[in-house]
C-alpha cells in the first residue's frame, strides 16, 4: 500500500486540504504528512494606528475653554418626541412557521444587509462616525491605561497585592489588544479625521487604586458601545465593533478578578448612552492633538456617591467619603488604617468571606451593598470644564433632580432622593429583581439623578437623557 501525499493547494484552508486527501481502503490507520496552504498572493498586513506606550500625564494647563461639544449650531429639535411603537413592529406572526421563500437555499427571508452587496465597512451617518470615534477615545484611554501602569508600580507593588509575572503580562497584552481595537476603528472613521492617542490624569496613587479604576473604566466603555452598536446604520461597522467589544468585556472580568470581586454578578450587561460614556471618559482626558475630531455627545456633572462600597474592605459598605476621581467614584485606599480592616493583606489572606486578593472567583460573606442601604449623594452643578483641553463644559437640559435611577441589566429602577438639600440628598437602595432569583442591582452599575422617573428600557434609554441631572457609577452587590 502506497501512503497517500499531499501538495500545496493554493489558497485552500486547512479543514478543505485535510478532507481532501485520499483515504485508503483498508482499516489500517494512515496519518498524512504534515503540509503547508499557501496563499496565490501576499497578504497585506496594515499597519497599526500611531501610538506610544506611555504618554505623558497630569491635569490640563492651558487656557480656558471657548467652546463646548461639538462644532455645529444647527439642532432641530429641543428633544426626540416619544412615539408609538412602528407601523410594522407586530406585522410578522410569530408561530415558528416560515411566513416568506426562503431567500436561498437555508436562508430565511429578512434580515438587515442580507441581499448580497459588499460590506465597505465606515460609517454611513453623523450618528455612526460620532459612536465610533466615541469608541475610539475609548480604546486610546485603556490602551495607555494599560501601559501606564505597568510604568507605573513596581513588581512588588503588584507581588505585595497577589499579582504575579503572569498576570503582569496579562495587562501588557491588554494594552496590546488596545493597539488593534484602535486601529480597527481608525482605519473605518479615515486616518485623517479620526481622534488620536492624547495625554491622560488618573485619579489613582496605589495599585488597588489602580485596578478599581480600571475595571469601572472598562465597565463604562463595554456598556458604552452596547448601548450604540444596534443603532448604527452601518451594520458592517457595528459587526467589527461587536468583536473587538465582546475582548474589552473580558477585560472587565479579568479587573473585577484582579481585585478580589465575582467576576461576572448578573445575567446581562447594562448598555448606556454616548452621552452618559462621554460624561464618564472626558475628565481623565487632559489634552488632545491641534484639531482633533470633536464629539457632539453631551457631558454631564458629576454624581459623588460618599458612602460609595469600598472593596478593598472587609465591610465594604461601612465606609464615607472612601472614593476617587470624581465621576467613577473609585475605591480609595488611603482611609483603609488597620490592617483588620483590609480584606486584601497577608493576614486577611485566605480567610472564607474576608480575603478579596486576586481570584478566578471569590464569594465574599458580606456584601459590599444591599436592598434597603441608605445612599448619601452629593452632585455637582453644570458648568463645569472638564475633557480636552478643558474644552468641553458640562452640562443639563433637566430641572432639579428629585429621582436616581438605577440603570442595570435590563431595569431602569427609580427611587425618591430624600432630605433634598444643597446639591446632595440621600435614596435607599432598591430591592428588585430582573427575573427571580437574579437582583438588577449587582455589579458595577450606572446612578444617575433625573427629575422624572420616566418609562424606558434598554433600546430606547436615550430618551431618558433630557432629563439627567448628574451621572455617577456605584459599586453593589
């Protein structure tokens, strides 16, 4: 019996080549010799955005801000007008049965872009170019983010806090992962526009600091694209997305382990609107390129929750005025004295419901927030320069607050702010549920004050943004 060879076959994939050699007619095992497929041409490999590993860093210095959002003054309307659902939302019958030929062979009729035309991959509208480079300051931030702090602290800080050579690699291909996202969306917005890498200032001074911020960063740039990416005209573009999002969710996780927490609390993933990630993004952005691209989307004031829950403490919800960096409302380490309190020193290592050092998963005894916790807020004024070259200038369309809203999940839940006085208030945490057995309120999640406790879900949240007053996030479950 002669061994059945094998050559080359041009542009073939491995699966085509392997089930294309000839099999012999006897039982006796016969294993092919290992081959090469080829490509009948070169592969071009574009390069990647420019960038530097570590850019420079601190607050912005320059001269007062004359502008805010973006360069137009054409606006049509004051808001979008609520309507009822669309003449064909409940046209097709949901029995299961084909209501239409197929379009092909094992394809059923319908779909968005599935009449065969070629994908061009770049926005086809102002909505989509200002979602994408939204997503690329985004992507910009965490990929110095990443760097900064392996630059920043030391290999025992990271040893001292659990976090091994290993994981210290992890963080640098992160920081690699960034360099593709960037410029993947560079390449679909136009080299010429699109943002470019800018100088950042993080609220942090330790490397527990550093992880909290990091995973409420990542937290509010994955939520920030889901809330966009079924809008986008350009399903093409919202395709790429969708698969360099899906790698910054991991990274979330990969934070919320590094800092001792559950890696994954609920059943779905909150998405939020541009406005609500610009607000969030901005204040750590100091300074940008000469003309760089400006984004239309709204900028907030900030929500300072001052019982914010530490989880670097063994009671991670007894805690005031423990936070960080404004916005994000990060852990703060500095107030955190004995080492009884801590949950993440050697001597709290190990212990069942205390330890919080770096985990695949941990299950802590006592909860770091619960249904009925009072939540003391505090909220700036609007007029605030705040993003780029402080270029930007906070702002609100609502009247004074009188709600939070709790926006996590699928719900959007609203409870009364109490004891209203002097730009602060208190609200009680609220006790319900996505479906049973599966607590809305978990996880790092979106508080923000309105004036109404207006009706919206998921698709629509936009709605909700004329009447935002501040947005903040808050650390529960």
């Amino acid at each position: 019996m002669r061994r059945p060879t094998s050559k080359p076959m041009m542009g073939m994939s491995l699966a085509v080549l392997l089930t294309s050699l000839t099999t012999p007619a006897l039982s006796v095992p016969v294993v092919s010799e290992a081959t090469t497929t080829f490509m009948s041409t070169p592969t071009f490999v574009p390069p990647t955005a420019p960038h530097t590993n570590v850019t420079s860093h601190g607050p912005y210095t320059g001269p007062s801000p004359t502008t805010t959002g973006a360069l137009t003054t054409d606006v049509l309307a004051p808001s979008i007008a609520a309507l009822p659902p669309g003449p064909d939302a409940f046209k097709y019958n949901r029995t299961g049965k084909l209501n239409s030929p197929l379009a092909a062979p094992f394809t059923p009729s319908g779909g968005r872009d599935t009449n065969g035309s070629a994908p061009v991959y770049r926005p086809l509208s102002d909505f989509d170019y200002q979602s994408l480079a939204l997503a690329l300051y985004q992507e910009y931030i965490e990929l110095d983010l990443f760097h900064w702090g392996l630059a920043t602290f030391s290999v025992e800080d990271f040893e001292e806090a659990g976090l091994t050579a290993e994981d210290r690699y992890l963080l640098q291909f992160m920081a690699e992962q960034e360099v593709g996202h960037a410029t993947l969306i560079t390449n679909m917005l136009g080299a010429a526009s699109a943002p470019r890498q800018c100088t950042y200032n993080y609220p942090v001074k330790t490397l527990h600091e550093y992880i909290d911020f990091s995973q409420k960063l990542t937290r509010f740039g994955e939520a920030g694209v889901y809330g966009f990416l079924e809008h986008l005209n350009a399903g093409d573009a919202g395709t790429l997305l969708l698969q360099s999002i899906t790698t910054e969710a991991r990274q979330q996780m990969i934070f919320r382990q590094f800092e001792g927490l559950f890696p994954m609390p609920v059943w779905f993933e909150v998405g939020i609107p541009q406005s609500w990630a610009w607000t969030l993004l901005a204040p750590y952005i100091s300074s940008c390129p000469e003309n760089q691209t400006r984004l239309v989307w709204q900028n907030f004031p900030a929500l300072h929750i001052l019982n914010q829950p530490n989880p670097f403490r063994v009671d991670g919800s007894d805690v005031w005025n423990e936070t960080t960096g404004g916005y994000t409302n990060t852990a703060s380490e500095s107030d955190i004295d004995a080492d009884s309190e801590t949950c993440y020193g050697k001597s709290n290592r190990g212990k069942v419901g205390v330890d919080c050092s770096p985990a695949i998963t941990r299950n802590r005894s006592m909860p770091l927030s619960y249904p009925g916790r009072q939540v003391f807020l505090r909220w700036d004024e609007p007029g605030q320069a705040v993003g780029p070259n402080n270029s930007y200038v906070t702002s609100t369309m609502a009247k004074a607050p009188v709600f939070a809203a709790w926006v996590s999940q699928l719900n959007v839940t609203y409870t009364p702010l109490e004891n209203i006085t002097e730009n602060s208030a208190y609200t009680i945490q609220p006790n319900t549920s996505t479906f049973a057995g599966d607590p809305a309120v978990n996880g790092t999640i979106f508080l923000v004050l309105t004036d109404e406790d207006l009706y919206v879900t998921p698709y629509n949240l936009t709605m909700l943004n004329p009447h935002v007053y501040a947005v903040g996030m808050y650390q529960s479950g």
